[in-house]
C-alpha cells in the first residue's frame, strides 16, 4: 500500500496529469491518499511524479495517520466508538492493519473519506523541484514517507 502525498500545486500543471492527480483524489497541495500496489497506479505514480512523492506506509504511521487526521463526512474525526458501530473492526489499529493487508479501503467504511488533509511538513520540504534521490521532496521515498508523514501531522 502506498501513501502518495502532493507536494507541487496547480499553476502550469499539464492537462494529462492533472487529470491523472483527481483520478487519485490529489486536488490540493499536502493532501495523502492511499493507493494500492500494482501495475495501473505505478503507471500514475510515474505520470504524476514531478507533483507527487509516495512510498510504502506502515502499519503503526497508517494508524496514527487516520486518528489525527482521518475525518467523517461531516468532517467529524474517525474514533475507535465509531468504528465499532460501524464496520467490522474494534480499533482503528485493526482498520489500519486491514487497509495494508488485505486490501481494504478508507472508502469502505461508511462515511469515511479517502483523502487525509495534513498540514505542511515541519522544517518544509527538502525542495519541491527535485526528486527525492537528488535531494528535493519529489518521487519515490520508500518507507522515508513514514517519517515525512510523522512530520506532517
């Protein structure tokens, strides 16, 4: 499962992808959204990558991730009392181990959304005209996006 987050925003942004951004629901500068390992989404994550950074999330940063920032409609926040009522987890430590496992998503639960809105990163991005490998904020960062995300809540 990846965690894509968006970095650059919209002034001179090539048609095909921002098109390619609002199939992933990344419409707005610092929003994450989860994304599924396979063939289609690399090729959006590659389209997109001079916008977008990504990697691979962990179990522990997914959880704290829908805690703090995961909203309702209605922008309500997600709880464990909600959860229980709602869907078939107890926890959100649970949704979030289901949401890397075994292929379940923020969407399923009812009324979730699956965009997490974050704040910018705390002392910024490295450079938002850069790839990550050059030293800037842009591309693919592996499991470094757990630590961007921790940044960013």
């Amino acid at each position: 499962m990846f965690a894509v987050i968006r970095v650059r925003g919209q002034a001179d942004v090539n048609v095909d992808v921002r098109r390619t951004m609002e199939l992933m629901n990344l419409t707005r500068v610092n929003h994450c959204v989860l994304i599924p390992d396979n063939d289609v989404t690399k090729g959006m994550l590659q389209k997109a990558k001079d916008y977008i950074t990504w990697g691979e999330v962990n179990a522990e940063t997914l959880t704290q991730m829908i805690t703090v920032r995961g909203r309702l409609s209605g922008d309500a926040a997600i709880t464990d009392e909600y959860l229980k009522a709602n869907t078939e987890f107890a926890t959100v430590a649970e949704m979030a181990a289901a949401v890397i496992g075994s292929g379940y998503r923020m969407k399923d639960a009812e009324g979730a959304k699956a965009v997490f809105r974050l704040h910018p990163p705390a002392k910024g991005y490295k450079g938002i005209k850069r790839s990550f490998r050059n030293g800037g904020a842009l591309g693919y960062r592996g499991d470094a996006i757990n630590e961007l995300i921790a940044r960013m809540l």
